[in-house]
C-alpha cells in the first residue's frame, strides 16, 4: 500500500504541475500581447497595444464573472480569442515587411529576408492548434509516472529517463528539422537502454512485477514512436505553411504587376486564408498525408492502451471497479437489454 | 531597381489593427450579455422514449394536410435541432407549414454503457420500434423516412429491409457510394484504425470528430470565421444567429464504439452498402429491395458528403419512381439556408403532397402550392430520374 499511497502523491504532483504550466503559458500569452511593442515602425505602436490590454482584461473579466455559465459563450470567446490571435500573429509577422516596403522598394525574390520563421512557425501553431511546450510537458510527465510506477527504490530507468529528458528540451527545434532523425534517436536510446540496465528485465520471470516492468519499457518505446510520428506530422504542416507562404507572395506580386495595390491588411489577410487553405487542401488530400495522420493516431492509441493497462496493473488492489471489469458488466447490460427487449418484442406480437 | 513590390500605408494599417481590436472589445461586451442561446423550438410532443433515444411529434394548430406521418432520422453525429435552428430557419416550422404531419428521433448522448450498440441495434432496434410507434400514433399503415447525413444511410438500411413500412423515403445528403475520395473524410478514414479508436475511447468523443470536421478547413474554420463574425458582432440578431450555429457545430455527441467502428468498417472502408454485401443481424441489406418513391438530394458544394457518394443511389434502388433533387449550396446550407427555407422544403413538402392519398384537403393544398409557385420551383431545381413520367398518385 505504501507504493499506492506514493503513486497518488505523485500523480497528484504531476497534476499540480500541468495546471501551473498551464497558467505560466496563458500569463506568458498575454504578456506577449500586453506589453507588444513594434520598435522602429514609423507610428503610434501604442494605437494598437492599448485597446489590446483593455480588450484583454474586458475578456479575462468576462471569463471570470460568474453570472457568465452559458458554456457556448464561454467556449466562443476562446475561440474569438483565437482567431484574433492567429490574425494579430500574421500582422506580426508580415510588419517587417510591410515597414520595409514603406521605407524602401522590396522584390518577391527578397521577401524571406524580412520574415521571422520562428514567428511564422508559431502562426501555423495557432491555426492548428500545436503546441509544443504542452507536448514536451506532455511526454515529460509520462517518462516521470513512468519511473515511479517502475519502482522508485531501484531507478531501472533512470538512465533512460535522464536521456529522454535531455532529448525532449530540444523539440521545438527538432519540429523544425528532419522527423527521421527524431524517430531514430528515440530507437537508438530504446536499444542502448535494453542492451545495458534493459537486460535486468530479461531475468527469469518474477511474476507480475516482470510483467508491469515490460509494460514499462513497451510505453517508453510507444512513446518515442509517438513523438517521432508527432514531429513528422508538425513537420509537414510547417514546410506546406512555408509553400504556402510562398504562394502568398507569389499573388501579390502578380497583383501588383497588374495594375492592382494592396492597401488593406484585410485584403493581404483574405489572400493569406485563401492560399493557404488551397495549400493545405492540397496535402490533405494526398494519401501520403491520409497515412501519416492514421499513423499519428494509431501511435496515440498505442501509448494510451499501454498506459492503461499499466495503471489497471497498479489499481488492481485496491477496491475501485477497473475499466476491463466495468466493460464486461456493460456487455451483460447490452446483453440483457437486447434479450428483454427482443421478448417483449414477440409477446406484443403474440398479443396483437 | 526593381518596381515596388506592396504599398502599404503604415498609419493606416495601424487604424485598421486599432479599429479591428475596438471592434474586440464591443463584441466581446456583446457577447457577454447575451444569457441563453435558444434552438429547437417549434412546439413538440415527447411520445416514446427508450434508453436515450426520444421520439418527439411537432404540434400542429390544424389537421395535418397529408395523411402518411414524416419521421426524421437524423445524424448521430450532431443533434437534430439543426432542422430547426430558428424559426425563421426552421425546415420543420416549413413542413409544418406545408400540411406535414412530423416525428423526430433524438438519439441523445450516448455514455459507455452504450459503447456495444451496433447497427443492428439502431437500425432493427431503435428505428424500427421509432417507425412502429408512429404507425400507431399517426393511425397509418406506413411512414414517410426522411433521412438526414449518416441518418439517410441508416434511412436506406432500413427501408431496404422493412419496404412495407416505408411509403416514400426522403434522403438529404446522405452517402451511399463510399468508394469516393472526393472528400477528405473519406480518404482520411481510409487509414483510421477504427478498431483501435473503439478499443481506447469505447464512446467515440464528441471532440475528437468535431476535431476532424475542423481539420477540413483549418484557416477558415478557425480564424476567418471568428474575425468575420466581429462585423455583425454588434448586432444581436445576427450574433445570436451565429451563436446558434456555433452551439448547433459543437454540441457533438459521442459515437457508440460498437455502431461507429461497424459504419466506419463497413461503409467508409469497405463500401458494403452500395456493394450489396452489408449484414444486419443476420439480415442482407439489398437496396434492390427500396421499391417505394425515392427524393434523394444532394448539395452540389458539399464538401463533407460530396455528390459523388449520393448520387448512385438512384441506380442502386428498385424504385421506379425515384428523384435526383440538385441543391445549390453546401452541406449545411441544405438546412439553414434562405434557399432551403424558401426552396427545398415547400419541395419536400410537394413532393410528398404528390405522392399521398389523394383526399379533399390534400388537393386543397396541392392547389394552393401550385398558386403560390412552389410546384415550379421545384421542377426546377430537380432532375427527374424517374423511368416512369409524370407524377404518381396513390
């Protein structure tokens, strides 16, 4: 039972840490936008900064009063919140630009000089939804409920764990690299730790314990595939972002030439949302993409399943009804149900 | 040197990222006063519910025009009050207007104790215990089916093997042909370890679909909708209009793991349906066996069903007299559209009126249809596929 009592504390830690990275992340978030300035753009930068900080604290009240329980509008204003973010982003990123045009004459050949791809990077995030400090978070809390649940006194994985800490710090710059790499050092890590500490694991059977420490080991691998097929994934949304872009500029140019001026950033907006769904479209539609993403899934799955079973191992002591018991009562309820009803089904008939 | 290249104006485009934050901060000062976002609310009658599922019948202040009752077979993956959002988008407030005498099924929000209903369940169980109570309620021998989306599927399963229960089968949007991979939905399940998917979720999340749904226009979807919707913000009307939208997007319930993993396997994967091959129970779905009038519509822009997946129906059926109704518009625009309020539901409603008893009130009506020109929008917007010309009356 102490090990139990240990599990809970430290699950409940590792909760405890989530909700303060989570909010850390949301005070980093509007940060950012509160004290966002634009040095050395000719204009009054505080015309837009300011009606941001009122704006921003007007929904953080909103979303705090607690006359507001209508979840629909709850939910609206973080998705508002969302779309404006992504559409301040791309002003962000395009200002360069847009300065540099002001000041002097700019080519489409040149135009990558004035872009920030880390910037962009973070647009493609918005749009999609990534997040890659939630994900290093993510997979760093399960590597640590891992090594708990492997036996704190005997630090079988620590090695492993330490190494795969190391590896995940570098992420968000491995998103922007080659996804095959990321897998292959994850294998390379897998192998190294089950040629050396691993091969403790491979002693004569010792019951339920070898069973829960080969879990173990199948969820730290799932884990490395998840992440590498993670990464491949983010990998192709960012470089069909960058074609996009490529595009982006590409209609400009030829508007311009025509004759035509974009004045508006709501006219570069709409031609970014265009191209950029065209883009996307495009690579949504191939079956290399439809692959990948079954794949991304499936890796997914893998890791909950083992997670799951590996948590069933632990909970089984303990007086609490596990999943695989609840499954089995729903199937004699499902069963039971259709018989009864299948009955009364003929009695009517009988009776008519 | 080369010639400019953009030309912006940086004071202007300061006022215009200035104007489009002040238009933020009324709208979100908007958004919070509103209290309740209504849907779904022509007046309507619980008669029989079983598990989760309720069967509603709309009410009518006057004797319905045509005699065979219209049951709605909806999607299970989002809720029915689509069909009627708002009274002035309401299909059902049009069908009611129209004569029509109308059932509804809510499947509810299915939890895990329901993660082993399979098709079987839904289409032999609950549609046709849903069928037999308004048989009996509306003192009729048969039922008009109006399939909506993955519900017109269901639609076409039931009524392939109950024909005799089916008087005429209505099908909006509803896919057949799954061999298609003119939607992305359809070449992305393609590669869903749907088996997979049930065995971890059990009940398939409602999030996880509208996830999907998302997925298929990123930039629109997630951005441009909510930045556009900042122009109307201020005005209430059309701010609680899209509000009911957005409660209608996301209000998705979970999928049953047993019915879904069948309907992804089965359909999507394996095209079964239109192949001739699908099994329910220990039953043959043999849509040879649809001999009763058939109005299957499609949108030409859909994006989520893509007329490719509708359109073989009329070849796979028996019926001879069958209907290809062309709507211009997407999915949704089918429902909430100015086109389908004005349009396809007097057309639903005619085409029924045509295909019922002929009675003294029913000729009334069909007369007064006529009057107000519905019969001419309707044929033209209709692409009659029917071997037999002209229209039939019972």
């Amino acid at each position: 039972m102490e090990n139990t009592q240990s599990y809970f504390e430290t699950w409940l830690k590792a909760q405890e840490k989530l909700f303060d990275g989570l909010i850390e992340n949301t005070k980093r978030t509007q940060q950012l936008f509160i004290n966002q300035q634009y040095p050395g753009f000719s204009g009054d930068a505080g015309g837009f900064s300011n009606p941001y900080s009122t704006w921003l604290s007007a929904v953080m009240k909103s979303l705090s009063e607690p006359g507001i329980s209508n979840q629909v509008i709850k939910d609206n204003l973080s998705r508002i919140f969302g779309g404006s973010n992504a559409y301040t982003k791309l002003y962000e990123v395009w200002l360069p630009l847009m300065k540099a045009a002001q000041e002097r004459s700019v080519n489409p050949e040149a135009y990558k000089e004035y872009i920030d791809p880390s910037k962009y990077k973070e647009l493609i995030d918005k749009v999609f939804g990534f997040d890659s400090e939630a994900t290093k978070l993510m997979l760093n809390q399960a590597v640590q409920f891992l090594e708990l649940l492997s036996g704190s006194g005997q630090q079988f994985t620590a090695p492993w764990v330490d190494a795969m800490k190391e590896s995940l710090g570098a992420f968000p710059q491995l998103a922007q690299g080659h996804p095959e790499s990321f897998m292959n050092m994850f294998h390379s890590m897998f192998n190294a730790f089950d040629n050396t500490v691993g091969k403790v694991f491979h002693v004569p059977p010792v019951g339920r314990d070898r069973e829960k420490l080969e879990l173990i080991l199948r969820c730290l691998d799932d884990l490395s595939v998840y992440a590498a097929k993670n990464t491949e994934y983010q990998h192709t949304i960012y470089i069909t972002g960058l074609t996009a872009m490529d595009k982006v500029v590409e209609r400009l140019a030829e508007k311009i030439t025509s004759g035509e001026e974009i004045k508006q950033f709501d006219e570069f907006f709409d031609i970014w949302i265009d191209t950029s769904e065209q883009a996307y479209y495009k690579l949504f539609k191939t079956e290399e993409f439809a692959k990948l993403q079954g794949e991304l899934l499936d890796s997914s799955l893998d890791v909950k399943a083992h997670f799951f079973k590996l948590m069933e191992s632990h909970l089984s002591d303990l007086p609490i009804a596990l999943r695989s018991e609840m499954d089995d009562l729903y199937k004699t309820v499902y069963d039971l149900k259709k018989s009864v009803k299948k009955l009364e089904k003929q009695l009517k008939e009988k009776a008519q | 040197m080369k010639a400019p290249f953009l030309s912006f104006d940086a004071q202007s485009l300061i006022k215009e990222l200035g104007d489009f934050n002040t238009k933020f901060i009324k709208g979100v000062g908007a958004l919070t006063e509103i209290d309740e976002i209504d849907v779904g609310t022509a007046p309507k009658e619980l008669i029989y519910q079983e598990d989760k599922l309720k069967l509603y019948r709309y009410s009518r202040n006057d004797p319905n025009t045509c005699r065979t009752p219209v049951l709605i077979v909806y999607a299970l993956v989002n809720r029915q009050y689509m069909l009627d959002l708002q009274p002035d988008r309401s299909m059902i407030r049009n069908m009611l207007d129209h004569g029509l005498d109308v059932f509804i099924i809510d499947w509810g929000y299915p939890s895990k104790v329901d993660m082993y209903l399979g098709l079987d369940d839904y289409i032999n169980g609950y549609i046709d215990n849903c069928v037999d109570v308004v048989r009996e309620e509306a003192k009729s021998e048969q039922v008009s089916l109006m399939g909506i989306c993955q519900g017109g599927t269901f639609s076409m399963m039931y009524s392939a093997l109950n024909p005799d229960k089916v008087k005429n089968l209505i099908t909006l949007v509803a896919p057949v042909d799954f061999s298609t991979n003119d939607a992305l939905l359809f070449n992305w399940s393609k590669y869903l370890n749907i088996d997979a998917l049930v065995e971890s979720y059990q009940v398939i999340p409602g999030d996880f679909m509208n996830g999907g749904f998302l997925m298929l226009m990123p930039f629109n979807l997630n951005i441009r909708k909510y930045v556009d919707m900042l122009d109307v913000i201020e005005d209430k009307e059309k701010l609680l209009n899209f509000l009911r939208m957005e409660k209608w997007i996301f209000d998705s319930p979970g999928q049953a793991g047993a019915c879904i993993r069948e309907f992804i396997k089965y359909c999507y994967q394996e095209n079964r349906l239109a192949k001739g091959e699908l099994m329910l129970g220990d039953r043959l779905v043999d849509l040879r066996n649809i001999t009763m009038p058939l109005l299957n519509i499609y949108a030409s822009g859909d994006h989520l069903v893509p007329p490719a997946a509708i359109k073989p129906l009329n070849d796979l059926v028996g019926s001879q007299d069958k209907t290809l109704y062309e709507f211009k518009g997407g999915h949704i625009g089918v429902f909430v559209g100015s086109k389908s309020q004005k349009e396809l539901a007097p057309a639903i409603s005619q085409w029924l009126h045509d295909r019922d008893s002929a009675t003294q009130s029913v000729a009334e009506t069909a007369e007064e249809s006529e009057s107000a020109g519905i019969e001419t929008a309707s044929e033209e917007a209709t692409e009659s596929t029917s071997k037999k010309p002209g229209r039939r009356k019972a």
